[in-house]
C-alpha cells in the first residue's frame, strides 16, 4: 500500500499579529511617538513650559504653533509637555491597579471560601460608584494633589481587574489540565503561578489597553476640577480649565483636548484590535 | 441588597474619615469653629468627641433619617439639596439615553449588517471617538461653535438667564412648561438641552454601538439565524425579528448600567453648561471640600447604581420568555 | 438491476445537479469541499446522501441554496428548469423556503428562542406572501401545527420553543418548511439530535409528508440505519464526491465501493454475532489534506499502488454505480 499523500495547497505565511496590522499600526506607531515626545521632551522642547515667552493671548502663528496663553506662555509646548503628566500617571495608576487587582483576584478565586466571599463584596461595593465621584471623593478627603489623585484613581481601579481575574482564575481552574496538575500533587502556589496565571491575562491585556485611555480621561478630569495637577502644571486637564476662563482665546483648550483625543482614541483602538485577535483565537475558527 | 447598601455607607464614611484635617472642621466649616453653639450640636450628633465607631453608628441612624448633614456651601440640609437638583440632572441623563441609545443602536446595525465594509468601519469609528472625547472639552467645543460662533444654540443653563422657570411640579423644564401650556418656555427648555445631551450622549453612543455590533454578530452565527435564512426570509426580517430581539438583551443591562453612572458622571458636563444638577453640586462640594455635601452624593451614586441594577434585573426577565416563564 | 428510477425517468427531474463544485477560501488556501457531483431528483422521490462529516454532504445542498458566504460555486443545479448556481440572491431567497426547503439537525437552536413558534411559522409564510394577513397567517400555523401531529395545536402555537420538547421542536421546524408547499424538501441530519424513538416518529412524519405532497425528498445523514426504511436511492458520498449510487436495497445487499462496504459493516446486527465493533480505521479525508488518487485509498484495504494515482470515476459495477477502479476491475472479468 502507497503512503499517504502530502497534504496539498498548504503555504507556509508568516504574517505580522493582527494587532500589528493596518490601522492597527497606526495607532502603535502615534502610542510609540507619545512615549518619545514625553522621554525625550527635555532636550529639544521648542520653549519652557513655565516661562513666558512673549505676549499674551497670541492666536496661534509661525512662532507659536497653538498660541499663547493668558500668561504668555507657549501653549504648544504645554501640550507636549502634558504627556510627561498623563503617560506617567496612567502608567502608574494602570501597573499599580493591575498587581494588586491580580493578587487579590487570584487569591479570591483560587482560594475560594469566605475570603473569597468578603473580596467580592467590597469589590461590589467600590464597584457601586461611579469612578469620577469616588475618585473625587477620595481625592477631596486627603487633600487635591497629584499623588492623592494617582492613589485615588489606584483605590477605584484596582476592583476592576480584581474581579476580571477572579472569573478567569475560576474558570481556568476548573479545566483539566489544572485538575491533573492537582492530582499528581503540585503545590497550590505553584498550579497558581504557572498554569493559571498564564492562561488568564489575556483579557487583563486587553482591559489595561483601553483603561490606559480611560485614566488618561480621569486624570485630566480630576484636574479640570481642581482636585488633580494645579497650575502652573502643565497638566492637559488643568489647561483645559485655564481655556474655560479664557473661552473666546480657543486655542488655549483646544490643544489640550486634541491631545487627550489622541492619546485615548489611539489607546482605544489598540485595545479593540487587540480584543478582536484573542477573541477569534478563542473561537477557534 | 440590603447589606450593599450598608457597604457602599460604610464606604464613604471611612473615606470621610480619611482626611487628616479634623473632622470637626469638615462638619461645620473653618468659620464656625468658633461658634460654640454650632459646635457643641455638632458633636452631639455626630458623636465627634467619642469614639470613631459611635461616630459610625450615628452616621449610620442619621442615615437611615435620611439625614446626610447640612452642607456648608449651601447651609442647607444636604438631603434637600439633592432633591432640589436632581430633576435637572435626570431630565439631561434621560435625554442623552434617549439619543446616544437611539444613535447607538443604529449605528451598531449599521456595523453588523455591513461588517467588514466600509460602512463598517465608519461606524466604528465614530463609536470610538465618542468613546474618546473627554466630556467636558467636547462640551466646550460645541459651545464655542454653536453658540460663540455661529450663534445657533443658546449658551450655559438651563433656560434663557431672564426668562423665570415653571413652577415646579416635577422639577423637569419640559413637562413642567407643557404642563402649564407654556409653549415658549418649553422650546426655550428644549434648546437648552441639546448641546448638553449630545455631549453626555456621545459617550453612550460609543458603549452602545459597539455592544450592539458584538452582539448581533454573535447572534449571527447561531443556528436559527441559518435556519431562518434557509426559510427564505429577507434580511431585514432576519436582522429585526430575530437576530435584535435577541441582541437587546444584553442591551437592556448596559443600558441600565449606564444610567446609573450618568446620574452622577454628568458631573462634568454639567460644569460646563452651568447646569444645576447633582454633577454640579459634586464639583463645586469637590472645590470648596464640602465633606457632608460629597458624603451625600457619593451615596446618591451608589443607591442609583443599586435601584437601576434592580430594575435592569426585572427588565430583563420581563424581555427574556426564557426567563420570564420558569 | 431494480430500477426504481425506470418510470420516472420518463419525467424530467425537478432538481437535476450537475458538476457542482464548492471551494472555501481558507487562510491554508483554497479548500475543495464538493469536487463534482451530479444526480437527478424526480418528485415524489427520495434520495439519500449518505457519508462521514467532511464529505460535503450538508455543503452541496447548502451551496446549491447560495446558503454559504464566502464559497465559490460552479457547476450546474437547476430547480424545474431554473438555474441556481449564479442565480440572483434576490430570486434565490424566494425560492428558498417556498419551493425548497431545508429542515436541519439541532431543533433546540434553530429555532429563536424569544419568539413564539406560531410567530415564527408565521413570518415564514410572510416572507412568501406578502398580501398574507397576520391573522391568516397566524390561522395557518395553527393548521399546519396539526399536520405535523402536535397535539393541542391551538394552545401550542403561543408557545416558545425552550416550552417544547426536541421532538416537537424538529416537527415545527417541519411545519416551517412545508408551509408555503414546496416541491423539494432537505432534511440536514433531521433526526441525528433526538432520541431513538422520537427518530422513527419524525422518519414516519416526513414519509407521511412526502406521499400527501407528492414531495421529493432529500435526505442527508451520516446514519445507514435510518436511510433504509425511508428513502428509495442512495448516494454515498466521500471527500466531496459521489463514491456509489443506487438503489436502496441495491446498495444495502450488494454494496461495491470499500467505504460502502465499510459504513455497512460498522452497523451493529440484530441477527448475527459481532465479538467485535468493527470500524473503519484512519481518518476521514478533509478538504485541506486530499490523498492524491482515489482519496479513499489510504483507509482501503483493497487498495494496490495504481489508486493512488487516478481517481476513479463512477461506472455501473454489480446493481450500482460505483467509483473503484479495483471493484471495476474485478467486475470486468
């Protein structure tokens, strides 16, 4: 009897990750240029962010791009000067968020039990609120400033992942590869390090993406409030509010909120594109 | 439920006690620390010179009063003061619903019936970028264009700043003017409502869009989508009477989700129009750290979150036979 | 040879396929599910196909609907005369569930679950008819519910499927699909999902079905067992093709091609002792990885080294047709 045939019409293509791909790229690529601009600002800013550089309330012109303020300050070189504000913070805000929404969702899910129990219910609750007011609240009772806002917007978001983790650890450790991992008698910590963990921080990936931009949108808000960065910061929030006094003199709130749509909306679509692909792989199609 | 409620209390009180300033301060305010009449009631009733956990039970009785302190902005009782501003945060959150749900929906069959195309990702696009806008800036931008520049919209407010309000029978400009026939005083509402709404509105655009889009294409590939197009039933039909009925449901709970956080997230747009709602009172309770004032409206939050869950939850077992019928 | 075709050969078939071929663009390449298949169906009649998933069994009739997206499909299917392949998606649409319908495997989900059943008979009927009244329409449900035997038809019509049970829910899916009388009637695996004795009530329904409305079936399933009380020919079809063809008891006494031969002897006997289950070794051929040859060679155990090289095609061998150069072989001496 003759072997089998090779299978035919099968090509070999290496293909970038969808989230690679096409606009998708796009918005990695404007993401990277951000990260640059606020890394390297320092060494090749047009102006000083904090001087003023020339008259006030210039429309915007060939020396000054955006304009300037009502303290004659540059109001181009604020707006880049933002991103060291918000890329920051959001950095820190998100991975702080994260770890500890990890542990605590690992821990509950895995572990189960009344500890799992008394988790979630104050999960919930801090879930009950909307993000904005417990953060303003938080914020308003340990006295407005920048730390206090990046550890209230900690405080309000590290819920989220706590519970995202917890279904994933819940439905992961029922599969059987983990049930036979515990049959031949691997220690817990070890079950919860190696094979749940691995398998569960796709949706944390795809969550953290997109929740960049939402903190992104909470810092610049808790600003406008006057409960984040305070003038002179540059911060995009609190330039926005400085454009609210100044409303006819447009380009003052106008740079600021293109650059907060940028970001978030680049920061969106990442997170879409990168849904999209984990999702079609876990259809198996 | 019960004890979510008494959760989301304890909550706000130990942020209220987080502050290291001394409580005393925040209950009655820098000035009246020398009043010793002011202070001496204050202490009686919120226990400040005993321990924090008497203070919590008593926070927790005046509570259940429905007494959440008097806010010293205002010298008024805080509860009051919600009541007061509540109708105009509901009737701009029920307008934004209205629109971001109507736009949202249609847009969302727009992206799933064309999927892939071009159409596609247009929709998808303006999803994204309502999801996108920061809130108070768009409210900005609007207001410069359509009211600064080309003057077509009125300004901040809720009404023309010399024309008076109906008197209140709801609280609601528009039902309120309709109800007493005057008719200008209702356009005049209505107008001041628009720029608002679509603000608040956007960003439901963009949650809705793409949650309806997702679901239709996942009612799509199920079988009696197949079996319905086997029978020969056109497309619209396939899209209408089957596939959305089905993809709404979940709809429902976002949707009742969302209401919930507009109540008090419409904190910014509201500083932007001047609008006397709740989400204005947080603001300005934020800016003057008007503790008593932010306590009551972080609970407001929360109680809205719970009673619409409630509702979403009834809602849904109503739309859903599955549900309805065992 | 039986030939229970010779009578109605002299009327023209009401569905007559020819070379019809289905290809599915996948990410590997292009993926030939249906590789030429042709058969005749006269009214009345009931036809057959028989083989393992991936054969291409559900795909031709589903293609020759324009009921799959993104396959490309050539060849010939012509309904009384009409073309189908390359038909306009509008006509192609009101044929579908008028004049051939298609019932398929899973009642629990084909049907959509927040809609009652009479309502959805209903729309079927709509789609079709669009003077019908919503009244009418909602009388006729009623009727047909009580031609495919749901007892209390009246009551059951405000139902909702998750309310019924599997059997009733593949009878009103038969209600949808005779509703607006067609002349061919598919059934995709009818009967695969429900339970033993709810199979033979829903084989007995559709034979009942088929002589009151002089209905031509076509029958698809991967299980022999109920292909023999019901149907009058048979096509076996393997990777996408027709392997044999022929008379029901033809092809049941005196199967020829191996895979025939092999789907039989799997079949568990009543009358004789089996110490073993038998089955056919290997796994079937898919559309992405064809053996060249006879695409069956790899898993025949007659095979010799020329049937790797020439597929075979369909020649009259015994009492049917068959396609097995080695069967063709030893018939000819």
């Amino acid at each position: 009897m003759t072997a089998i045939a090779l299978p035919s019409g099968v090509k070999v293509v290496r293909r970038r990750p969808p989230w690679l791909r096409g606009t998708s790229l796009v918005a990695v690529v404007s993401i990277g240029m951000w990260v640059i601009v606020a890394l390297t600002l320092p060494l090749w800013s047009p102006h000083d962010p904090l001087e003023p550089i020339g008259d006030r309330l210039l429309s915007p012109n060939a020396h000054n791009w955006m304009g300037s303020d009502a303290l004659g300050r540059d109001v181009f070189t604020r707006t880049l000067w933002g991103a060291r504000q918000s890329l920051p913070i959001s950095f820190v805000v998100i991975v702080s968020s994260v770890i500890v929404g990890t542990v605590v969702g690992a821990v509950s899910g895995y572990f189960g039990g009344w500890l799992d129990t008394v988790l979630m219910r104050f999960v919930d609750i801090t879930m009950a609120f909307p993000p904005i007011l417990l953060a303003m609240a938080i914020t308003a009772s340990l006295g407005p400033s920048v730390r206090n806002a990046v550890l209230a917007m900690i405080l309000v978001w590290w819920p989220i992942y706590a519970r995202l983790l917890r279904s994933q650890v819940v439905a992961v450790r029922q599969r059987e590869h983990v049930e036979s991992a515990v049959a031949i008698g691997a220690s817990r910590w070890l079950i919860l390090r190696r094979y749940v963990l691995p398998l569960s921080y796709t949706p944390v990936l795809v969550n953290a993406t997109t929740d960049f931009g939402q903190v992104v949108l909470l810092t610049a808000s808790l600003s406008f409030v006057g409960l984040g960065a305070r003038p002179p910061s540059p911060e995009w929030g609190a330039m926005i509010t400085e454009g609210v006094t100044n409303f006819y003199d447009w380009w003052i709130a106008a740079a600021p909120g293109i650059a907060i749509l940028l970001v978030v909306f680049a920061f969106n679509f990442l997170g879409d594109a990168l849904r999209d692909s984990f999702d079609v792989k876990d259809r198996g199609r | 439920m019960p004890l979510l409620l008494a959760g989301i209390a304890t909550l706000v009180f130990v942020i209220s006690r987080l502050t290291p300033a001394d409580p005393l301060v925040s209950i009655v305010g820098e000035r009246n620390l020398n009043n010793p009449e002011v202070v001496a009631a204050a202490k009686a009733q919120w226990g400040l010179d005993q321990s924090v956990f008497v203070q919590y039970v008593k926070y927790m009785k005046n509570l259940l009063h429905g007494d959440m302190g008097t806010s010293f902005t205002t010298r008024q009782p805080v509860t009051s003061d919600l009541l007061d501003r509540l109708p105009a945060t509901l009737e701009l959150v029920i307008c934004a619903l209205i629109l971001g749900v109507s736009v949202g929906v249609s847009l969302g069959i727009l992206a799933a019936r064309h999927r892939g195309s071009i159409i596609d990702g247009i929709a998808r696009f303006f999803a994204l970028l309502g999801a996108s806008l920061p809130a108070f800036w768009a409210g900005l931008v609007l207001l410069y264009v359509f009211y600064a520049q080309l003057g077509w919209l009125p300004g901040p407010g809720r009404l023309d700043t010399r024309d008076t309000p109906p008197s209140r029978i709801t609280g609601f400009y528009t039902v309120d003017s309709l109800l007493h026939g005057d008719i200008s005083t209702f356009g005049n509402a209505v107008r001041h409502l628009i720029l608002p709404a679509t603000v608040l509105g956007l960003g439901v655009v963009g949650i809705v869009t793409r949650l309806v889009r997702a679901s239709l294409l996942d009612e799509f590939s199920l079988e009696y989508v197949r079996v319905a197009r086997a029978m020969g039933l056109r497309e619209r039909t396939v899209v209408n009477n089957h596939a959305l009925r089905n993809a709404l449901l979940p709809t429902i709970t976002i949707v009742a989700f969302t209401f919930a956080f507009l109540i008090t997230g419409a904190v910014l747009t509201e500083t932007v129009f001047s609008w006397p709602g709740v989400g204005n009172y947080a603001v300005e309770a934020s800016r003057r750290l008007d503790y008593p004032a932010i306590i009551g409206v972080t609970i407001l939050g929360g109680i809205a979150f719970l009673l619409t869950n409630l509702v979403s939850d009834v809602a849904y077992a109503f739309a859903d036979p599955r549900i309805r019928l065992s | 040879m039986t030939d229970v075709g010779a009578t109605s050969r002299e009327r023209t078939p009401v569905l007559s396929v020819r070379d019809l071929r289905v290809t599915f663009p996948t990410s590997t390449g292009p993926a030939p599910a249906v590789r030429g298949v042709d058969f005749d169906l006269y009214s009345g009649e009931a036809l057959a196909i028989v083989g393992e998933s991936g054969s291409g069994k559900s795909v031709t009739m589903l293609a020759m609907l324009g009921l799959l997206g993104r396959a490309a499909v050539t060849g010939s299917a012509k309904f009384d005369g009409t073309e189908l392949v390359g038909l306009d998606p509008a006509k192609l649409r009101a044929i579908r569930g008028s004049k051939v319908s298609m019932i398929f495997q899973d009642p629990m989900t084909s049907l959509n679950p927040v809609l009652t059943v009479g309502r959805q008979i209903s729309l079927v009927m709509r789609a079709h008819d669009s003077k019908l009244s919503k009244a009418a329409a909602a009388a006729r449900a009623v009727d047909l519910l009580e031609q495919v035997a749901i007892s209390r038809p009246q009551t059951r019509v405000h139902s909702y499927p998750h309310e019924l049970s599997g059997g009733m829910r593949q009878r009103v899916m038969i209600a949808m699909a005779i509703a607006n009388n067609p002349e061919v009637l598919i059934a995709d695996e009818p009967t695969t999902a429900l339970d033993v004795t709810v199979q033979a009530q829903i084989m007995e329904l559709l034979g009942k079905l088929r002589e009151e409305h002089n209905l031509a079936l076509v029958l698809i399933t991967h299980d022999l067992g109920v292909v023999a009380g019901a149907t009058d020919r048979v096509n076996v079809m393997y990777a996408g093709r027709v392997v044999e063809t022929g008379a029901v008891d033809a092809v049941f006494r005196v199967p020829v091609h191996p895979y025939t031969r092999g789907l039989l002897e799997c079949l568990p006997r009543l009358d004789a002792r089996q110490e073993v289950q038998v089955s056919i070794p290997g796994m079937a051929a898919t559309p992405q990885s064809l053996p060249s040859g006879c695409p069956f060679h790899p898993r025949c155990r007659y095979a010799v080294d020329s049937c790797a090289d020439v597929e075979p095609s369909l020649e009259p061998i015994g009492e049917t047709l068959a396609a097995c150069s080695v069967m063709a072989g030893v018939a000819a001496q």
